[in-house]
C-alpha cells in the first residue's frame, strides 16, 4: 500500500519564482528593446485599427451588458466604448488580434507577444484615470512599453523549448501567463501575491488548438488571444482580494500541469529573462498572413513579376514546388476546401496562389468574394511542399531564426522558373532597417482608416517620439485614438 500524500504544503515552484522575479525585479536597461517595443505599439494598435473595418470582429467589442458605464473606466482605442479593464482587454485584444497581421516569436511554440498588449494598455489607462481622478500621479507610456518587453519575454522565452502545440494546447496559454505577470505587477501587488495570480493562470482551463487546424479551423483564433489576455486581468485582479494561489501547480504529482497537459515533462529553458525576445521579435508587414508563410508570400509577388514579364499566367502554371521548414507543413500545409477566412489565411498554398494570380496579398483577399474566383483553387491543388532539413534546423538556431521558403514553378510548356528563395522575411531583425520605414507607412495608413487627417497627424507625432512617448501619461495617449 503507498504512503499517503503529504498535506505539507509546497514552496512555489521555481518556474513561478523565476517569472515573478523578472517582473518585480528585474531593470529593462536595453535602450534597443524600448525603442522595438514603440515600434510593436504602433504597430499592434495599427492592427487594431484595420480590424475595426470588419463586421465579424467589431460585433464583439463592446461591454457585456450593453448600456454599462464604467466610471474612469479603460477607453478602447479607435471605439467610442469605455469600459472595465477586463472587457475593455478583450476589445482591445481581439482587434490586435483579428487579422493576423502583428508581431510573431517562432520557436518550439508559435505565438503573437503582443497579443498581451491589450491586458496591458487597457490595465494600465484604467489605472491611470482612476489615479487622477484620486489626484495621485498616474502611470506614464515608459510604464507600458517597460510591461511590454517583460511579457514579450515570458511568452516567448518559455516558447523557446517548451512545444504546447505538440500536446495539443493553444499558445495563448502563454498569453495568459504572461500577461497575468505584468497586469499584477501593475496593479501593485506584493511578491506572493503574483505569484498566486501567475499560478492561477496555469491551473486556469487551457484553449485545445481545435480553432486552428483543418476541419476545423475557425474565427475563435481571432478572438482567442483577446480572451487569454482579458482573463489574465481577471485572474490578477482575483490575486488582488488575497485570494490564495497554488504554488505546485506545475509539478503537483497527478493533479499539476506537467501530469494532466504536458505528457510529465518539466519546462526546459535556453536562456534567462532578459529583453531578448522584444530585440529580436518578428514584425509582420508586408503581408497579414500566417508567418511561416511570409518569405512564400514574397516570393510568389516575385514570380508574379517574373510570370507577367513572360506573359504568362496562373493558367500556364503546371505544378508549384514549395522548399519549405517543418513548422510550416505541420501547420499551413492543406488541401481540400477552405469553409472561412480563418480556415484561407492558415492555408499556405491560399497564401501562395492569390499573389501568384492578382499580384498582392491583403486581409480582403481571405473573404468569400475573393475565394470564389475558380483560378484560386485549382492552382492550389498544384501547389506541393517539401521539407528542407536544413530549413528546419535554421528555424531553431537561435543565431538564426530564418523563416525560409523556395518557390520553384513549372510551366505547362516544360519550362523550369529559376526558384525564388527568400530565408528571412521584411520583419525580421536582420532586415530592420528595411522594415521600420514599411512599418511606420503601415501605420500610417491604419490610422487614416479610423481618424480624421489632423487626429491621426497628432497620434503619429507623439507615436514616433521615443522620449515625448514615454513621458506621455497613459490616459492621454489613449485620449489621443478617442472616437465619439
């Protein structure tokens, strides 16, 4: 017969020592990752902008109850609703996320750092209002970058080595976590008392990646990451009444997370907490489509070209060979019909077709008008990919992290194209100074989508001013993106 299990209670396990460590203590003195992460704000909320272009997405913001006033409540940017900080982080996080089109960390895990800015931002200008309105100094933008960088870093730090797609678990898990971490140490709560919120996150239920993969793929994915990082500001503001956490809720033995969702295996980790993912994050913007398809995107507006200088077309085209990385057939590879626009943009032969055809690839290019025209699918159904090894190995290298793919078209005529390779997209950090001008025009023109002319010049002004920017209280910076 065994021995009883012991009713001790456990000190907190280090995973959770580590994180709320990073956050209560650790300095961001990088003046690199402060700048990249004025760079992801402007950019993440430039996301948000365009999303509010679209019925399916702007059906869900909004408060819960509709008809609630929230007093000093969070000002959703670009909305006319002011909200609670846990609703008004699922507006926020759901437009970010809707078009998948911001910021990417690939490792082991897959995920979006800065899906976390809407606990983050929404967190912080609710505290800030309320600040004022008590007369007490309110949190300042430097605040909200500094935020950023440490959930960027948890996120994608524990992503590096620990796959929660492999056992079947979304990666807004890490969302989550990450975002309970910041929004705690932002409401001012005491060492343990972060430590019992970052808990709560992991005992918390878990989304399964169903939403994401063929049959059934679906528009959850774009609301998934808008849910986490609400529910984080909830689960902190639980933490905030006392509420007691869970401290072995990773390697409890049965009943913890390594036994119940990650097959018994403990966290590994490549490097400490540092600003190393907010340096090296990868920015999305040429193209809104899932990021292991970027460098093919690319590459197919470059046979595009190529195929019009022949005069030539899609219906020329016998047979497309994508030289490609093993995340990407694990998770864009698909054949056979595509129900929705969420099931089109996790599609990469969608992704490499439309481009291929119409020289361009925009969020209005996954919607049912488009997907309709007959030339899309039958020039998927020859499209193939192959895995590179080498590829796949340059995909984990951390000296490296390419996202490559080789595009290789075959004429019905026997011709061979020369094949177009391209290793590491416009947003990544060895195309940095290629990318931020395309970023700033990127966000330029998602703030002519939602602001008049003069509005959008101001938000601009002080978007592109570091020191003016994290000076900025954050109430009136939001103030700024108000709509009636």
């Amino acid at each position: 017969m065994s021995a009883p299990v012991s009713n001790v209670r456990p000190q907190p396990d280090q995973v959770l020592v580590d994180i709320v460590d990073y956050v209560a203590g650790y300095a961001i003195e990088s003046p690199l990752a402060y700048e990249t992460a004025r760079n992801c704000l402007i950019d993440t909320l430039g996301c948000g902008f365009e999303a509010l272009a679209y019925p399916a997405c702007t059906k869900l913001l909004g408060p819960i109850v509709p008809g609630t006033v929230v007093p000093h409540g969070a000002k959703v940017p670009g909305t006319p609703h002011q909200l609670d900080p846990v609703a008004a982080a699922f507006n926020l996080g759901t437009m970010i996320r809707w078009l998948d089109f911001n910021d990417t960390w690939l490792a082991a895990e897959w995920g979006h750092p800065s899906d976390n800015l809407g606990g983050i931002l929404m967190t912080a200008d609710w505290l800030s209002r309320n600040a004022v309105a008590a007369g007490r100094k309110p949190l300042a933008m430097r605040d909200v970058l500094t935020a950023m960088i440490k959930a960027h870093e948890i996120q994608g730090c524990i992503a590096l080595e620990n796959s929660f797609n492999r056992v079947g678990l979304d990666h807004v898990v890490l969302v989550k976590v990450a975002s309970t971490a910041v929004v705690a140490q932002m409401l001012g709560l005491s060492r343990d008392e972060i430590v019992n919120a970052v808990s709560l996150a992991w005992v918390d239920g878990q989304s399964l990646r169903t939403y994401r993969h063929a049959p059934s793929t679906g528009s959850r994915k774009s609301w998934a990451a808008g849910d986490a990082t609400s529910r984080a500001v909830r689960l902190a503001l639980i933490a905030m009444t006392g509420e007691m956490g869970y401290p072995s809720v990773l390697t409890a033995k049965t009943w913890g997370f390594y036994d119940v969702l990650f097959k018994g295996k403990p966290f590994t980790f490549q490097r400490p907490y540092g600003s190393y993912v907010m340096e090296n994050v990868l920015f999305k913007i040429s193209f809104p489509a899932e990021f292991h398809s970027q460098t093919a995107v690319e590459a197919a507006m470059t046979l595009h070209r190529e195929l019009e200088r022949r005069r030539k077309g899609a219906a020329d085209v016998k047979s497309i060979t994508i030289r490609t990385h093993e995340a990407c057939i694990r998770i864009i590879d698909k054949k056979g019909p595509l129900a929705n626009p969420a099931d089109r943009d996790h599609c990469i032969q969608y992704m490499v077709a439309v481009p291929l055809i119409f020289g361009r690839l925009t969020a209005g290019d996954y919607e049912d008008a488009i997907a309709a025209d007959p030339r899309i699918d039958a020039l998927r159904e020859r499209i193939t990919c192959v895995e590179d090894p080498q590829y796949t190995r340059d995909y984990h290298d951390p000296d490296k992290r390419s996202i490559a793919n080789a595009l290789t078209v075959h004429l019905a005529d026997g011709t061979t194209l020369p094949e177009v390779a391209v290793e590491y997209p416009i947003g990544h950090k060895r195309r940095r100074a290629d990318g931020i001008p395309l970023l700033v025009e990127k966000f330029k023109v998602n703030l002519a989508r939602v602001f008049p002319a003069r509005q959008a010049a101001r938000i601009l002004a002080v978007s592109l001013d570091q020191a003016r920017l994290e000076a900025m209280p954050v109430h009136e910076y939001v103030d700024l993106m108000a709509r009636p």
